[in-house]
C-alpha cells in the first residue's frame, strides 16, 4: 500500500465498535460513556481499536465495592498510574510508580477517537495530571469533538453532585495536539509547549509496514531523557495480533531500542477470614492444636490478553481466540541520544529499523518479541 492517507485504505470495511468486544468485564466503570465513533468521516481512526478496550482494563483496575465482590485483578508490574492496594501485592518487588511533585504528563499516540484518554481522565487529577491525546492533524477535529462532549459529561456530573469542586479537583485536563508519526517539527512544537510525558499510551498501532519506521521515530524522540534527572518516558503498548509474518519485523526492530515485558494478571487471593469473637472453652481447649491457619495459595499468573474470546466472531458460543499483550517498554539507556543522531545524519527508515544507529550491546533485544511469544506456547 503506497504512503497516502492511512486512514482510508482502498479495502476499508470496518463498522464502529463497543467495549463487549473483548467480552471482558466493563470493571468499575459499567456506565463509562464511549467517545463518538465516525468511520465514515475518519476511517480507520473513527473507530475504537480492541487493544484500547484492553489498556483500558489496566490504566483502572477495578477495586472491589464490597466485601462480597470478587477481589480486583492483579497485574505484575502494576499499573505505574496507580500504586498496588493492600489486595495487589505482587510477589516481586513493585516498581516506582510515577509519583512526582510536578504535574505528570500522559501522551497518547495515534489517538484515534480518544476513548482511552477520555476514559482515563475521570481516575486522575486536575491539579496533578495532564493528558495529551495526539493523532493526525485531520483526527483532531473528532478528538476535539469527543472532549467537548466529554467535557460536558463532567459538568453535569459536577453539578448533579451538588458540591462544587475544589480547585484542581476533577478529571485531568486534557489537550488535543497533532502529532503525525515521523514529524521533527510536530515533535519540537510538543517539547516547546512543555508536553514532554512520563508515559506513553499507544494501542493498535501496528498495522501498515510503511508506518514502522515513522512511529519507531516518533516513539523515540517522546522517550529522550528530560529534566535534571534524565528521566525517560515509559511506554504501555498494547497490541492485537493480526498478522505476525507482517508484525513481527516490527516489534524486532522496537527490541534493539526499547526493553520490553509482557504484563502478567492474577486473581489475589482471599484475605484470611476474621478469628473467632469468643475466646475457646475448657473442653474446646482438649481438643485444639496448633494453629491451623492456612496459608493463601500461591499467585497463578498468566499472561494478560491470552486466548481472549475472539472479537471477530459472532456467535457467542464460539471457540476462536484472540491473542492480545500489553507490554511496559524502557528505552535501552544506550540509546539514548539517538533522536539528534538520526536527525543529523539524515537516518533512513531501513537502517532506523536494523537498529544500525542504535547503542551497541542492544542488537539481542530484537530477538525479545519472539522470546515471549515462545513462553506463551503450550506443548502438547
């Protein structure tokens, strides 16, 4: 497919979405609103993307209400937006959470309709967070729409509660900005404006191969180090598979210049029923023994986005599976500087992809994808 205007390819035959696609559970937020969806005028960005469905799930983990509701999900590492609660306690250490005295800054690439920002908006802070949701100078328009009316949702919301806000209460604010992929300039607008992140959401980003080099670029200028402590953005990138013979060539090029996991999810166990009220008689002293408390059992981690019910498929009762990942991505410290770099020596997508202007010692990244693939395989 020749570079145009990727949102309407010649074979275009898509139909809006909703968030029982995945057949996942809504979580806390059964009455979320969904962002506008306009194919007709936007193509492939006027539609809500599975993977931004499952992002979701884990930008806002769903607590439980009450004693009688199953306990939340479990995700290893945690969501770096929210620290673990007393019921997520992962068995390996937790990784700092994005916990700074300045206000954070949340970027959305390729944000489409903006259901993911919008979604996420409501969970965070207006004195604390921001969030920038980017997409092609022709998208912003449905993006500026969907938070005009999102906006209004939450005045409503405000007023029907009958307390006014307090200054800097209330859902983040949130900015619409043009970010096409590959673009130096659109990239240096952002950083004049003080819009450098601290996390990157991307979902459903790879699909067209023409497009592997100009997102890597733009994924690598919003991850250059920033600020006195040289902090890099982390990035949460969530991907369905389509096509892996088309795909992989991607994610093998991302590996020479991001480390990458795979987040894992579990349900926590229960805590321990409450002892006793009533201390025990004398007969009932005869009769015990040590104590018989028994252990929780051991976490049972999977895969988050393993063997979904497939969004492709009809019939309910259907058996296809959908495989989705979520992944937490670093850059390679090595590489550090590579943006200037590539500027400067006039860098092609190919040699950007071979990861030729990268750091040494990172070329054994490209094989990452495929190591996690091969761990998710079941042998008979």
């Amino acid at each position: 497919m020749p570079p145009g205007d990727p949102n309407f390819p010649s074979d275009l035959s898509i139909k809006p979405s909703t968030r029982q696609v995945l057949r996942l559970d809504a979580g806390a937020d059964g009455d979320e609103h969904e962002a506008a969806q306009d194919v007709q005028r936007f193509g492939i960005a006027g539609r809500t993307w599975e993977a931004a469905y499952f992002l979701r799930l884990y930008l806002t983990p769903p607590r439980p209400a009450s004693p009688s509701d199953p306990p939340p999900r479990v995700f290893d590492p945690p969501c770096p937006l929210f620290p673990p609660s007393s019921l997520q306690t992962a068995p390996v250490p937790t990784p700092p959470t994005l916990e700074h005295q300045r206000q954070r800054m949340i970027l959305e690439i390729g944000a489409g309709t903006g259901y993911l920002s919008l979604s996420l908006a409501p969970h965070l802070s207006r004195a604390r967070d921001r969030i920038v949701a980017t997409d092609l100078p022709s998208v912003c328009p449905l993006l500026e729409e969907n938070l005009a009316a999102a906006q209004e949702r939450w005045r409503a919301s405000s007023s029907t509660n009958g307390t006014p806000a307090a200054p800097g209460d209330g859902p983040a604010s949130v900015l619409v900005r043009p970010l096409p992929w590959g673009d130096a300039c659109a990239l240096a607008d952002l950083q004049a404006e003080g819009l450098s992140p601290d996390l990157i959401l991307a979902s459903d980003l790879v699909y067209f191969e023409f497009l592997y080099g100009p997102l890597l670029r733009t994924l690598l200028g919003l991850t250059e180090p920033r600020g006195e402590e040289g902090e890099s953005a982390v990035v949460l990138f969530s991907y369905k598979v389509r096509s892996l013979t088309k795909e992989q060539p991607f994610w093998e090029a991302f590996g020479r210049w991001f480390a990458f996991d795979a987040v894992h999810i579990s349900p926590p166990a229960r805590p321990d029923p409450p002892a006793s009220a009533h201390p025990p008689t004398s007969s009932e002293h005869a009769h015990l023994q040590m104590p018989t408390t028994t252990p929780p059992p051991p976490l049972a981690w999977t895969r988050f986005g393993a063997g979904i019910p497939s969004s492709s498929s009809s019939s309910p009762a259907s058996s296809e599976t959908d495989e989705l990942y979520l992944f937490v991505c670093r850059r390679h410290p090595k590489t550090y500087g590579a943006s200037v770099r590539l500027s400067e020596e006039q860098t092609s997508d190919d040699e950007l992809l071979q990861g030729r202007k990268a750091g040494k010692g990172v070329e054994a990244g490209a094989g990452r994808f495929e190591e996690i693939i091969l761990a998710g395989l079941e042998w008979d």
